[in-house]
C-alpha cells in the first residue's frame, strides 16, 4: 500500500473501532439494548460493557447463529431505545421451513441513500424512474430499490416475483415451468417498459438482465434503446466472465451496469472499480463502519487468510438495529486490500461455500 492509502486505512481502522464500542455499548445498555442482546449477555462469561474496547474484541463473542432469527416474537430484536418506531420485518430464505426474519426501522434507507452517492448522475440521473425487476413480497430489496428511485427524485415501478416458487420448481426438476414463470416476470418488465414512463435506471440478477435482454433482441430491440441507462445488479452469478458477455452482447458501450454483493443482515457492498489491470476482478467492499467483511480460514473463523488466499465470508452488522457479531456466510472468495476509495479490506470472487455449494439451488439469482 501507498502511504496515503495506509494512511486512510489507519483512519478507517479508528473509526470502525469508534463505532464498535458506541455499538455494543447501544446494545447492551439496559436503557438501550434489545431484549435478545440483554438476555444473551447473561450467558458470557465476559462483561460486553466493559471488555469490547475495539473490533477485535468482538471475537469474544461466541458466533451469530442465523437460526436465532427463525421465529418470533421478533420484537425481541427492536432495541429499547427504538422502540415505538414504526417497524418493518423482512424476510430471508424460508424456501423449507420457518423464514429468518429481520426487524428494520431506517437501516435500508440509510444503506440504500449510501448506495445512491457511489452511482454516476451521467447514467443514473436524478428524477429518472426505475424498474425493480427482482424479488417481491417480504423480501428487504422491494422497498429498499423503491426508497433509492425516491431517494434520487423517481419513482419505483415492481413486477411480482416469488423466489421461492421458482427454487421449489427447481427442486422437483421443472425446468419447463421455472421457464414459464420466468416468461410471465419478463412480460411484466416488457409492459412497463413499453407503457411510456420515464424509466431510465433499473435493479436486477444477471439471469433475469440476460433474459429481458433476449427477449427485447428478439423483438428488434435492446436494453439500451428500451431507455436503460444504468443498472445496478445483484447476485453470486455476476462473474467478470458474465460481466464481459454482459458488456458485449446485452449492453453495449452507452449502458452502465455496477455490481453490488449484499442481503437482509449486512445491507449493501459496493464494488470496487472495474480496471483492465486486474482482469476486471469483481471487489466488495462492506459499508464500513456499519458492516464489516472478513475473510477467514475455513476451519478457524478468528484468523484472516492472507490477501490474495481463499477463505469463508464473515460478516459483521454494526447498527442501532442490528448487532452480529460475526456470522458466517454462505460464501467464499479472496481477501483484497483494502483501496483508495474503500480503504479496508475487500472480497474477491465471491460464490457458494464449497461445502454447500453442491446442495445449493439458485433460482432467480
């Protein structure tokens, strides 16, 4: 690293460890904190108040369990001194079995209006209108996409979309009507997009871009000439190999298109630039100070793996509405260094967990 950048990584350093003692003090405050928290801190066997000085110290804690969130009553999550607000709950997995829940006040629109300063007015401009062409019902991503159409002046145009029907179908191997109902969300996009509304921007997964793609080269048309000029899009299937025959064979030159890595617990990752140099690597940076990424071994999730080395995805979620301190994801990928515009460490080539990866079903994602 330059001396300016470890200059700027120091200083990032100082903050997130400023923020992790004003977040654990929040949480475990009995004037504050949450239920969960306060009834969980009864069974350590160190004193969070008093023994959590800095972000190291989180590792005193024993791993988030995703399980914790499968179930009510989910007002144990809402912290004390939230309470009274008005109270969302999003959901997340739920494809078998009870869905994890998660209870959100302002944390997508604070994540989401940080998004929106990272996009260039150029392809993305004020008052243009948006297609949400990805997930529906319960899911954070339906009013986190709206808040940003409004956030930047425009308004958010949805399509319905179950998730979970398509993995259902394509655990019973019915390929034929995952198609079908891929069509019946694609016309919905193709209606809004021919209504005359002023769309310009749009969120959506690589499958479901390459399949509106398709279908508009099919009808003489293409994203750039159905008004798209930016599109942020979400997913483990956005690969710099996709990118390229994205670039190339759906886009073109005059539409922009930025990778974003996220979910329900963390909020939303940025990508670092893209640059030839490095083979248009795709880089996530977590919203640092209120998320954090590392990048740890497969079978010791206290120790970071060497930048450039392969590792398990751990997640940290630092808000006044949700306190994990380090849960372990579903994914692996490399450790980056950290970078002038996020100057904390990254995660390259982010895919399924290995040992998962096998019994993971990917639908519209």
């Amino acid at each position: 690293m330059t001396t300016e950048l470890e200059s700027k990584a120091s200083a990032a350093r100082e903050q997130l460890d400023a923020h992790t003692r004003e977040m654990v003090q929040w949480h475990f405050s009995p004037e504050t904190g949450s239920p969960f928290w306060l009834e969980k801190a009864k069974t350590y066997d160190f004193n969070p108040l008093t023994d959590v000085s800095c972000f190291d110290d989180l590792k005193k804690f024993p791993l988030f369990e995703d399980d914790w969130l499968r179930g009510g009553p989910v007002r144990r999550w809402v912290p004390k001194g939230l309470e009274g607000k008005p109270t969302y709950v999003f959901e997340t997995g739920g494809t078998t079995g009870i869905p994890k829940t998660r209870v959100v006040i302002d944390d997508f629109r604070i994540d989401y209006e940080m998004f929106s300063d990272t996009l260039p007015d150029e392809y993305f401009p004020e008052g243009a209108d948006w297609l949400m062409l990805g997930p529906s019902g319960p899911r954070r991503l339906r009013l986190a996409v709206e808040h940003l159409a409004q956030h930047r002046g425009g308004i958010s145009f949805c399509v319905d979309l179950d998730p979970r029907w398509v993995v259902k179908l394509l655990k019973k191997g019915k390929v034929e009507e995952v198609k079908l109902y891929s069509e019946h969300v694609i016309d919905q996009a193709m209606s809004l997009l021919s209504a005359g509304h002023d769309i310009k921007c749009m969120f959506t997964t690589p499958k479901l871009l390459e399949a509106l793609a398709m279908r508009l080269l099919d009808e003489g048309s293409s994203i750039s000439e159905a008004g798209i000029k930016g599109i942020f899009c979400g997913g483990t299937e956005f690969t710099p190999q996709w990118y390229r025959f994205a670039r190339e064979e759906l886009l073109g030159d005059d539409v922009y298109i930025t990778p974003t890595y996220g979910n329900t617990l963390m909020g939303l990752a940025c990508g670092k630039p893209f640059t030839a140099e490095d083979n248009y690597k795709i880089t996530y940076h977590a919203p640092q100070p209120r998320a954090a990424v590392e990048v740890v071994e497969f079978d010791d999730h206290k120790k970071l793996v060497k930048y450039g080395e392969t590792g398990r995805v751990k997640l940290y979620t630092l808000t006044k509405e949700l306190f994990i301190p380090g849960f372990l994801e579903r994914d692996e990928g490399e450790r980056e260094m950290p970078h002038e515009k996020y100057p904390w460490d990254g995660v390259s080539g982010v895919r399924p967990y290995h040992i998962f990866a096998k019994t993971t079903t990917v639908g519209v994602y």
